[in-house]
C-alpha cells in the first residue's frame, strides 16, 4: 500500500476533490505538475483504501512516477494531450493490459488482461495514467459492490452503505476525492445508480456513443455501454470527446458526431417541454426521495422550460431483464459448471442458473414487451424533448446488502433499486443522473434525465443547465 501520510488542511488534497477541468486548467498553468498529482493521488488512495476499499489492484508505483515524470516533460514542452498526466482509475470489469482481469469471481483469480478495452486505449492515448482497478460486484450482477476476492466497497457519505453498483469502487473513488478520473459501465443502471448514491454525475451514453469491445464472444444482450462516472457535468463531455467515435471491434459503434460535447455543453435549447414521471407506472418511491426529484424538476421551470408530470409508463421489464442476461452468463460459464459452481457467490450463481431456464417462448415474450418499451419511449418523446424521473425509489442499500423488497410498506418492483434504469438500458436512450439533493437520512438523491435516441448532446446540455442552478461540486463527504 501507498504512503498513507497526508498533510491536514492540504491545499493538494483539496485538490483531489476538485473537479478534472480544474485539475486539467491547473497543469496547463503550471501551478501543479502531474508528479505533483501523482503524489498526492497515491496518498490519499493509501490514506483512504483501507476504509473504503474502492480499489482492489494498484499499479507499480515506481512505473506510475515514471509515467508522470514523462507528462511533465510533455506539458513543459506544450504537446500535453487531452488528459496529460491524469491519474485514472479502471473498472474491475473492464480490460486494462498488465493488471488483473477477475470480474470479481473466484475462478477468474489469476486472469490477466492481455489488452485494453477501447476506452482505457483512448484514455491512455489522451495521455490518462492507470493508477489502478476499482472494485465491482462479480461480473457486474448487482448494484451492491462485493466480491469474495475483493471484500466490500463502502460509501464515503456513510461507512454502513454501499456506493452502489456494479461501478460502485469507480464512484466511491470519486466520492471520496480519491482520483480524478475513472471508467464505469452501465448494463442495467451500473453508473447512475453509483452516481446517485453518491452524489456524483453519471452518463448512460447511448448504445454505441463509446465503443464496448474487446470481448472474447460476441454480446449478445446489447444492453451494455461504457462511459463516464465523474464530478461534474463538464468532467463527462470532457471524457465523452476522448472516447467517442466508431471502432470496428464493436459493430453498434456510432459515427463521431462532428463536435465536442464540452463545447456544446451552453447550448440548451429554450422553452423545452419535460415530462416528469415519479414512478413509470409500476414502481414505488421513497416519500422523501419523490419529494427531492420533483422539487428538483423545478430548477428547469426557473429556467423557463415547461415540466409536466404524466401517469402510466412502459411494462415493468425488470425480470424479463434478469433472465436475458442470466442467459447470456449462463452461456458464458457453462464450461465450469457444476464441477465449479461452489467457488462463485451464491446469488450469482443462484442467478445464472436461472438462466437454464431459458426457453424460445420465454425469449420471445421477453422480446414483445421491450418493443412495447421502445414504443412507450418514442410516444413519450413525440409529446416531450426530455423525460425527468427519480434514479432509483429509496435511500442506497447497506453496503452489504440486502437490496430493498419494499419501501414504506408497499412492494418494490422485480429491478428493486433498478427499476428505473433497467428500461432505458433496453430502449437505447441516454439517460443521466445529476445530484437532486438529500434524503432526510442525509444521502444523496438522484435525478434521472432522459432524452430521445442518439442525443446524448441534449441530456449533456441539460444536466449542465441544472448544475449550474442547483450546484453540487463544492459538497463532498469528509473522510
């Protein structure tokens, strides 16, 4: 572990709790260097860890200072690249050449990464150094990160919950003022729910915006995308503009949209027409969490956009959601199983063996209902530019678990803290979660913002015009 000793009061360390366009604007006036950001990024990774377990392997430092000291040369001799310098945490469940590869399950412990993914390429292209991998739940099944290799991610907000999941070491990294920059994916809500348990901002790109590739076998569930999990609003479109673009490895990758999302980031349209659903019809929502998101929605009616709430929503798709995906994993472990079945953790096995069950019947009524999804979502953006919702019905999980069955005595639907998230994973929309403000436990609320297929660029612009009326950047947890 790293050397642990951090001066109080700092002024590096808060730093670290700074947004990266602050920190890029800094190294571009030389105020700090990027061995100067390593520094004080390795000891506050090894102040922190031990309590927070976000995470679960680090680089060598002598090759991280290495790193650093070439950064500095290139922001002396002004060729810095995009992301000169900036330390970078990677998801356990994606690919980063030299270190481990394990998903967090017990009989991948030894498998290391022989390549990066594409976005850990472009990131390092861009001149991003990977610090290290952050912690998620085995093979992403839950929003709760644990694994029997890695042991229990905690929130910095409060040491009793999780930070959510499956991007729960990535956000809790963030949370916490740990690093300036991570990757996360999101299959079912794996960065917004993180981003709303934390209080961060998280980006579910459209399917395609940042190719998802390499994989071993072609992914067959198309509900996974990669991206970012971060600060700030400007933060995401800076990290959007490195990673973004087509990628033959991924053959849903998208054209280049022909600008920079953090250029466009001022140009929301006037006079938009935003519909707020509390609970899309078929779920349950916290008393005080509804409150929070529809005093939230407000901030968008001060700046002169009309917001009108709506009843009835799409099918609940939550375990039509479960199975696919059990399937597919299913299919994946097979080979191991039974003979190994002991060595995963129980309700992820529990999980994939669901996935026997699969049948063409069942698939195929699986299939009906996301189309009557997708026609839910293009009638509701017909009528609307942009759909407001709650991110998630209740306060986050303990860190353990178990995830919630009901709130206030009413049932949770089938995607418990997911339920929400689940249907624009299967529709293809991108949707974000920007910070609504806190329950009365004293945790963060998120808001889910939604907008038609392929504008990323209006849900960027969006969440900024919100940031800027309701700002969080300055409101970290103390640890």
């Amino acid at each position: 572990m790293y050397d642990a000793a951090v001066n109080p009061g700092d002024p590096m360390d808060d730093l670290l709790h700074r947004p990266l366009s602050e920190i890029l604007d800094r190294l571009a006036r030389k105020e700090i260097t990027p061995v100067d950001l390593m520094e004080r990024t390795l000891a506050r990774i090894g102040k922190l860890n031990p309590t927070l377990n976000a995470f679960c392997e680090l680089a060598d430092e002598g090759g991280l200072y290495d790193q650093a000291r070439a950064a500095e040369k290139r922001w002396q001799a002004g060729k810095a690249r995009a992301l000169e310098g900036i330390p970078l945490g990677v998801k356990e469940l994606e690919d980063a050449e030299g270190f481990h590869a394990t998903h967090g399950s017990v009989p991948f412990k030894d498998r290391m990464a022989e390549r990066d993914s594409v976005q850990v390429e472009r990131l390092k292209a861009a001149g991003a150094i990977v610090v290290g991998k952050t912690n998620a739940p085995e093979f992403g099944y839950t929003c709760i990160t644990k694994n029997l290799i890695h042991g229990v991610t905690k929130s910095p907000w409060n040491l009793d919950i999780s930070p959510g999941g499956s991007s729960g070491g990535s956000s809790a990294a963030i949370a916490g003022g740990m690093i300036p920059l991570v990757t996360a994916s999101d299959g079912g809500g794996s960065i917004r729910l993180p981003a709303s348990f934390t209080g961060c901002f998280g980006l579910k790109s459209s399917q395609g915006r940042i190719p998802n590739a390499p994989f071993d076998t072609w992914e067959t569930t198309d509900t996974v995308v990669v991206g970012p999990l971060t600060r700030t609003v400007e933060d995401a479109a800076i990290h959007l503009d490195v990673v973004a673009g087509p990628h033959p490895l991924d053959p849903k990758s998208l054209p280049h949209p022909g600008y920079s999302y953090r250029d466009i980031l001022r140009g929301l349209p006037s006079g938009l027409r935003m519909a707020l659903s509390r609970d899309l019809g078929f779920g349950v929502v916290q008393s005080d969490v509804a409150d929070v998101v529809a005093e939230a929605a407000q901030a968008f009616v001060e700046l002169g956009h009309t917001v009108e709430e709506i009843s009835g929503g799409p099918p609940e798709l939550g375990r039509q959601w479960g199975l696919i995906n059990a399937f597919d994993a299913a299919g994946l472990l097979s080979p191991l199983l039974p003979e190994r079945e002991e060595e995963f953790g129980r309700s992820f096995i529990h999980g994939v063996n669901a996935g026997f069950k699969m049948t063409p019947e069942i698939w195929q009524a699986g299939q009906a209902a996301r189309q009557q999804l997708v026609e839910w979502c293009a009638g509701v953006f017909d009528d609307y530019d942009l759909l407001l919702t709650p991110t998630t019905f209740a306060d986050p999980p303990p860190a353990k678990g178990p995830l919630p069955t009901e709130v206030e005595g009413k049932q949770a639907p089938w995607g418990s803290s997911g339920a929400f998230t689940i249907p624009f994973n299967l529709s293809w929309n991108p949707a974000a979660s920007v910070r609504a403000g806190f329950s009365q436990a004293g945790l963060p609320v998120g808001l889910q913002i939604v907008a038609p297929r392929h504008r990323d660029d209006l849900v960027l612009q969006a969440s900024w015009a919100y940031e800027q009326a309701r700002p969080w950047a300055e409101d970290w947890p103390e640890i």
